[in-house]
C-alpha cells in the first residue's frame, strides 16, 4: 500500500478518515492525499469571467487556510501530505484522482443516514462507494486500530465475482488477521439448500484456483444481504465488514438498490468495499 487518498469536508468524521489514513500510512509507509471538493456557488455561472476569478479565488484561500488548520495534527507528524482542491463538487473526481494517482485506497469518514434520507441523491459516501474503482474503507468513529483481527465479506461466490474476490482477500489479508468468505442464504427464490450451496461453493474455489486450505467460508441465513453481514458480524465479533459492490447508476441503482451503500450506511463498523 503506497498511496492512500482521504476525500475531506474538514468535518469531525472528515478527521476520524484521516487519522485512520495516518495510521494506515505509518504501518505501510505510504503517502496520503488529501482531498477537498471546493463548492463553488450557482450563481458564479453566470457571473462575468472576472467575478467568477475573485470568487474562486476567495474559496481558495479559504479552503487552504482550513487545510492548515484541518492538517495541523499530532499523528500527522512523519507523514508525507499532499493536499488537493478540486474546484467543483463532484464526486467521480475522487475516483479519478485515485485512479490517475494509483492509489491502493480511499478512506473517507461518514455519519451514514436513515432509510428515507438520499433516496434521490445519495450521501457522497455512497457515490464515491457507486462510482470508485479503487477500494473504498469507510470509517465511522475514530480508530482504536488499523489492523483488524477478523474481517467478514459477504460473497455470492458467483463466477463473475472471481476477479473481485481475489482482489479483496489480497486487500484485506494485509490489513487483518482472519477475513471469512460469507454466503448470506436468502429466502424465495433466492434460497439454496446445503447441498447447492457446497456446490456453487466448490465450483467458485475451482474456477478461482485459490487454496481452499487458506479459506474461512460460512454460511448464514438471514432475510437481506445486509442483515446477514451485519449480524454474522455481531455474533462473530468482527471489527470490519468487507462487500463487493456492483456499483450501479441511474435507474437501474433506484430500483435495484445497493447492497455496499446499505452496508455503509447501517453499519457501526469499519466498511471496506470493492468494485467488480
């Protein structure tokens, strides 16, 4: 892990992502960026070209000076910082940023919501989560440590997850001591016996050609995905819960849902998620 990027609105879970970004850097010796979307009015659109430059220029100066202020932190001290101002809100940019500069992952704090808030819009968690390539860890309160004794993603063991499973357990087997594959048995249509799921199971490990000696697999049984990871969590005592995200958009995200963006919402504990 080289290159840790930290999305930041300077608030309270702003900090609780960066001083987990610190932590994370120390262990692994990388560099942070940190990142702030500059909200510019509505208005400065359709102002004349030198009063959109004084207005950009005022929301930079004040943005850097919160920027010295927001970095000015004891556990920052020995860790290579580089801020960014992005001029305009928009959440693919954290994305592309991560992408352009490599980076292994972003950390971003959130204080998730209720079921009937961001329906339409969604919390900028939730679009980074939708939109990044990069693997996301979303934090909710401050941490007590960056490395994680047990680890539970939730997984469909579907052969087009092959690719994104193994990219996760390469993440995750560096930032934790145990990490179990979960199957959340689902009921209707969704449900499968015991001999169906062994079955898919097994098929998975053949395709994937991973070690199933190196495997923690468990089955749970639960009404939603979410449910069945939050509380196989709960009675397992894990510190973190991990889940591949589709990352879907427009209406097929509005009807369909998003199994990673109810985790991060809902969940007290660390979630890290992964794109297919």
């Amino acid at each position: 892990m080289k290159k840790i990027i930290i999305p930041v609105d300077f608030s309270q879970h702003s900090e609780y992502a960066l001083e987990t970004g610190a932590a994370l850097a120390k262990k692994y010796n990388a560099e942070l960026i940190v990142m702030h979307m500059l909200e510019l009015s509505e208005s400065i659109f359709s102002t004349s070209g030198n009063e959109k430059n004084e207005e950009t220029i005022f929301m930079l100066m004040v943005a850097n000076k919160e920027f010295e202020k927001f970095l000015d932190k004891p556990y920052l001290e020995g860790v290579s910082v580089t801020p960014v101002i992005k001029h305009h809100k928009v959440l693919k940019e954290v994305s592309e940023v991560a992408s352009q500069e490599k980076a292994d992952l972003i950390v971003m704090g959130s204080r998730g919501h209720s079921d009937h808030d961001g329906v339409f819009t969604g919390s900028n968690t939730e679009k980074v989560v939708r939109y990044s390539d990069t693997p996301v860890l979303v934090v909710k309160t401050k941490p007590n440590s960056v490395h994680y004794k047990n680890v539970v993603l939730g997984c469909d063991f579907n052969e087009e997850s092959i690719s994104a499973v193994k990219n996760a357990l390469e993440t995750l087997n560096e930032l934790a001591d145990k990490v179990t594959l979960l199957h959340v048995n689902l009921p209707n249509l969704s449900f499968l016996s015991t001999d169906e799921i062994n079955d898919k199971v097994s098929d998975f490990i053949k395709l994937s050609k991973l070690n199933e000696s190196d495997l923690n697999i468990a089955y749970t049984a639960d009404h939603m995905v979410e449910d069945g990871v939050l509380n196989y969590a709960r009675r397992e005592d894990a510190d973190a819960v991990s889940i591949i995200t589709h990352g879907r958009t427009g209406l097929s995200h509005f009807f369909g849902g998003s199994i990673s963006e109810d985790l991060v919402n809902h969940s007290k504990l660390p979630v890290i998620t992964f794109k297919l």
